[in-house]
C-alpha cells in the first residue's frame, strides 16, 4: 500500500516557528499519525468511472484531466469487495495541449483511453517492484523515426550509429526520466500514431504528450504495480 505522509507546521502571531510543544500535545498527534498510518483509504463508492473498461485488470492508475495541461490521479487496486483507492488526489501534468482522443505524431496532447503498464525504466537504480526495469544512460533512446522498423521502441546505440533518425526521437538520459513506466500507446506501432508515451517525473511543467507526477510518489507507484496493471485517462 502506497504511504501517505502529513506535514505540521505551527507558527506563532509573528510567524516564527514554534520550538515547543507539550508532551500532552506530542502523545494526541502521534496517536493521530499511527492511526492515519494503520488505516486504509475508505473503499469506493459505487464503481469508478473506469470500471467497464479495464477488463480483468487488478491495478488501476486513473487519470483525469482538471483544464488545461493539468489533471488529477488516483490509484486503484480490485479487491474481493470492489475497487479500493489506494492513493488519491495526485497533482498531475499532461500535455501541453491537453487531452485528445488518439495519439498522434508530433502533437502534444496526451491521448485518452486505457493503455498497459508493461515495463518500467531510469536513470536512476531500479527502485524496485513487478515490473521490468531497465536503468537508462546516454546511450539509450526511443524510437520516434515513423520511416524506421525500430519505431516506437527503446534502443541502445551512440548517436552516430544509430539506425534511426534520433532528430525524431527522444534520448532516455534526461532529469524528467529518473523514473518512468511506459505506456502502452499505439503498441502496434503504426506510423503517425505516437510514440514515446511514458508516466515518468515531472519537472513542474506540461509534458508533450506523457503523465508526469512528482518523483517520491512515482517511486511508490512503481513498487506497487505488479503486470497487468493499467493507466486510464479521461477528461
């Protein structure tokens, strides 16, 4: 279950912050947090919107936009009683230009519908979890070249060597992919359809196209997932 952490901060009239509590006031606040921590989210009410799209799917990252390039996220797991969130409410960017109902090459829209959770990949260690995890460096790279066999697929090659346009593709070794899963977008990799669609670290700003959430709460989010586990997006 993804961890969910409370921050207190107490200051005075002048705002300086406050150097001492009583320990009356310490012993209620940690009763408090241990019960925060032992407690699991509330279960669903009714089915979520997602629920007769995912098929059999057990692990659910729900992502629906909010206006513009931002949306929210929460996270579901099926249970003998029905779907539970596990965390919600997650601050998310999408693309710059929104929402769309497909991919497509070149546009900056983030595309609507239920995709796979197949592998996970960074440029930091493997942090752990169900899903297969390549850590990256400079010599990896994304396929985004439609004319190339290698299109919408990860690579390993020096820039010079690499059969594939990488003017039209993304290198892997950059802050936004410390961790990323991919998204499972026009797995058929058809030509003009998309390609490179990952849920990755966000760096504050709207993406071309992927999901993009703070680092910490990825990291959890990939121990969690195990395969099967779907993202589904919505307006």
């Amino acid at each position: 279950m993804l961890n969910l952490y409370l921050t207190l901060r107490l200051v005075t009239d002048d705002d300086e912050p406050v150097r001492r509590l009583s320990g009356s006031l310490f012993a209620a606040l940690g009763a408090v947090c241990m019960m925060l921590a032992a407690a699991p989210l509330a279960a669903a009410t009714g089915a979520p919107w997602f629920a007769s799209a995912v098929g059999n799917a057990t692990q659910v990252v729900s992502v629906v936009g909010v206006g513009g390039s931002d949306a929210k996220m929460d996270v579901y797991q099926r249970t003998a009683a029905g779907w539970q969130p596990v965390a919600s409410g997650i601050p998310t960017h999408i693309g710059s230009a929104g929402l769309a109902p497909k991919a497509k090459s070149g546009y900056p829209a983030t595309p609507m519908g239920v995709y796979s959770l197949d592998s996970a990949f960074g440029t930091a260690p493997n942090p752990g979890g169900g899903l297969p995890y390549t850590q990256v460096g400079p010599n990896h790279w994304w396929s985004g070249d439609d004319h190339s066999p290698t299109f919408n697929t990860m690579q390993v090659c020096q820039k010079a060597q690499c059969p594939f346009d990488t003017s039209a593709s993304e290198n892997l070794d950059i802050p936004q992919y410390k961790h990323a899963v991919v998204m499972g977008v026009n797995k058929a990799r058809v030509p003009g359809d998309g390609s490179a669609f990952f849920f990755h670290t966000t760096d504050g700003r709207p993406t071309e196209g992927c999901v993009a959430i703070d680092d910490d709460t990825l990291v959890q989010i990939i121990r969690w997932l195990r395969p099967g586990a779907v993202i589904a997006i919505a307006k």
